[in-house]
C-alpha cells in the first residue's frame, strides 16, 4: 500500500495527540484512504519531555527546516503557533509544492493573504480545520457544506478558557480571579492567558471564519476586540435578573457591502441557544440564506479533539496526494479585501449599570443625557443596595448606534451624580 510522509514540525500537546491518533487508527485510515499516512520526521526545540507516545528517536530533530527539506516529507503539519518561525517554514513548504496542514489561527489571521496568495502561486495547498473550534468541523461546514449558500452571520463562543470562566463565575458566584485561578489549577489557561482573556485568540478565529464566510481576506486591525479581564461577577448576577447569560463572542454579520465582525462579552438570552454551552465547549450558530441556521458543537480545544481536526485535514490531502490531481484550491482569499464595518456604526441594544448619587431626580439627568444621544429606555433595574452615597442602577436600552452611546456615556461619565465609570455590555438576541 502506498505511504504518504508527513513531517511533524512541534511535538506539543496537539502534536502528541497526532501522533497518538494516526498511529492508534492506522489501519482504519488506511481503508478509508487507500493509504497509509506515515510520521516520517519530528521537529521540536525540546527532544526529552515525555509526550505520552513512545517514537523513534531516529525521527528527531531540532532542525524544523531540514523536516521540511527532506524528500520524504510529502505533507507538512505545522503545530508551532506564532507569526515568526512558523511562517518562514510554511513558506518553505509551500514554495517547494508541499501541502501544509496548520492548526495556527494567528498566522492565517494575520498573514493570511500572504499565505493563501503563495499557496495560489505554488498550487499548493493549506489545510486549516484544527485553527477554529477544536474538533468542531466549522471550516468544512462553511468550506464545503455552505458552499452554496450566502452566509449573513456567524455567532459563536469560541474560546474554551473564556467559557470556563464565565461558567464558573454564574455557577459558583466567583469573582473573576477566583475563576481565572481555578481554570490554571485545571489547566485550562496558561500561564499568561492575556490571548484568551483580552480576546485575541477569539478575534483570530473570528478573522478566519469572516473570511472564509465572504471570499477575501479580513484585515485584523480592522476587528474591534474586547475581552472579559475584569468582568465583575455583579454583571452577571445582573444579567440573570434580566433573564441573560454573559458569553464572550465572536460576532460575523453582512452589512450591505460591509462586514460587522468584533468580538465582545455579550448579554444572550438564557433560551438562547448559545447560552446553554457552559464549561470549556465551544459552539458556533451559523445563519445562510438556503439552510437557515444551523448549529456547531464540541471541545474546541485540548489534545485529542484538536488532533483529530488536524488529522481529518491530513487525511484529505492524502487523497489529493495520491490521487495526483491538483491541490484543492484556497478557501481564503482570490477576492477583494472584505469591508469591515466601522464599529460606531453598528447597532444594538446595551446593558448600563450605572453608579449614582442616591438622590431625587437623579436617573431622570442619565435619561435627559440619553435622549439627547437619541438612545431610549426599554427597562430599569435598582435593587436596595449601597455603596457610600451610591447606588447602583442598572438599564436596558433599546438599539442605538454604537458612536452615539460611546458619547453618551463620556457625558453621563461626566457627571457629578455618578460615582464610577459606567459598565456597559452589547446584547445580543
């Protein structure tokens, strides 16, 4: 039977579970295919922490270029993360017709039209299912299973880390710190979780479904992001009060000509069904003008639903290997940059909670200041709480453009009734 070699380049977590997985299923993936996908060559900076598999050390390295030189590398699979070393090797793989699987959100969202443009010049291709959600198969979705149709939004929770702690902060009534603690000691967030928690890793991911949604690359800088660091557990308890859960999401909708994409923490309502995914699962609820909305659902990260992206996206191009006919052409890019809304543009309803003098006549000021932005009220909430002089007092608005509640609320911020910078969240039903 016919072996297609792969070389390996890092040996982390998901790089173990691939070579667990491959080795595991050898044979089941061998009658699926027609062939047999083989680790030919390992590169990793450290040849000596245990993985959990046994290798041969002959397959070894630390030199990742010479895995991508070698002839009997027909398939590179690169597993390092980051924009630098990562991109020069692709580039290498790619210039010599060698196809790439990648699970590297930060680099196809950040060089993506670099990348996908080679990939067009070489006629080589790039495999990506294991950058968005894990063992989700949402690229395939959008890639194959869309591919007739015009998708007009994507909403998703997309970051496992992110979920955890949220959950964790309605469910035990945990401050933020206590919840990031807790999702270290379980090992899920790292060291320095700022990617997950400021919402970069979600912006990333967002960035490669908005592109693969409408045809061209998305300019990172274009996405507004803001993640949850801080988030005060009052919100959330708020937010139940009101009949919502707080989730971060990655946002993706067509406006006309233009692109809405941001991620936010988001108020969903609890029937929703995005406000149901708890822990560290991921789910993206996709809507498209012939299948409607359809749903997404899984561990959108860790070491063996990841592997099994990456080894889905090896086994699709074993068959264009051994096939012998042209690699599947890119699923990002060959048109026009996408038009990314500008963010003071957009429209939604917003959650307010506000810090004010315990006085008469005092929210009646707040909705003069509103009104004045051309922002109506649909609901209030105060419950019989102090702090010092103030009290706090949450509100509900009806949609409004983004622009004019950015100042509405440096005035409000302004004044001499309020007591602390007012907390606002988007809504999203």
């Amino acid at each position: 039977m016919r072996e297609v070699g792969i070389g390996l380049l890092g040996f982390g977590t998901v790089g173990g579970g691939v070579v667990a997985g491959l080795r595991r299923n050898a044979d089941l993936l061998a009658r699926r295919l027609g062939a047999r996908p083989v680790i030919r060559r390992i590169a990793d900076l450290d040849l000596e922490r245990d993985r959990g598999v046994p290798v041969d050390r002959g397959l070894l390295t630390r030199d990742a270029a010479a895995v991508v030189r070698d002839p009997a590398t027909e398939i590179v699979v690169e597993l390092i993360g980051g924009t630098g070393a990562a991109w020069e090797l692709v580039r290498m793989a790619l210039e010599q017709g060698k196809p790439v699987v990648t699970a590297n959100k930060a680099l196809l969202a950040e060089r993506g039209a670099e990348l996908f443009a080679l990939a067009a010049r070489t006629g080589t291709g790039v495999h990506f299912e294991a950058s968005v959600g894990g063992g989700i198969p949402i690229v395939r979705a959008l890639r194959d299973g869309l591919v007739g149709d015009r998708v007009d939004g994507i909403v998703g929770i997309l970051n496992g880390t992110c979920n955890y702690i949220l959950t964790r902060m309605e469910a035990e009534h945990m401050s933020f710190d206590q919840a990031l603690a807790e999702a270290r000691r379980e090992g899920y967030a790292e060291a320095d979780p700022s990617l997950d928690i400021d919402g970069v890793d979600t912006a990333h991911k967002a960035v490669i479904l908005a592109s693969l949604a409408y045809g061209g690359c998305v300019p990172m800088q274009a996405v507004r992001v803001a993640g949850i660091r801080g988030l005060d557990r009052t919100d959330i308890e708020y937010g139940a009060d009101l009949g919502y859960r707080v989730k971060l999401l990655a946002v993706i909708r067509r406006a006309g000509e233009e692109a809405e994409i941001g991620v936010h923490p988001a108020l969903v309502p609890t029937d929703h069904v995005l406000a149901s995914v708890s822990g560290v699962f991921n789910a993206v609820s996709v809507d498209s003008d012939m299948a409607g909305r359809t749903l997404y659902y899984g561990r959108g990260a860790g070491r063996e639903p990841t592997a099994s992206a990456v080894i889905g996206d090896i086994a699709d191009v074993v068959r264009e290997v051994t096939a012998g006919g042209p690699a599947r052409p890119a699923a990002i890019g060959g048109g026009a940059a996408i038009r990314v809304k500008a963010a003071g543009e957009i429209v939604a309803r917003y959650y307010m909670r506000l810090s004010l003098l315990d006085k008469p006549g005092v929210f009646g000021r707040i909705a003069t200041v509103l009104g004045r932005h051309e922002i109506s009220i649909a609901s209030v909430l105060q419950k019989e709480v102090r702090v010092g002089e103030y009290v706090p007092v949450v509100a509900v608005t009806h949609a409004a453009r983004e622009r004019q509640f950015d100042a509405a609320l440096r005035e409000i911020d302004g004044l001499d009734i309020v007591g602390a910078p007012t907390v606002r969240i988007r809504i999203e039903e």
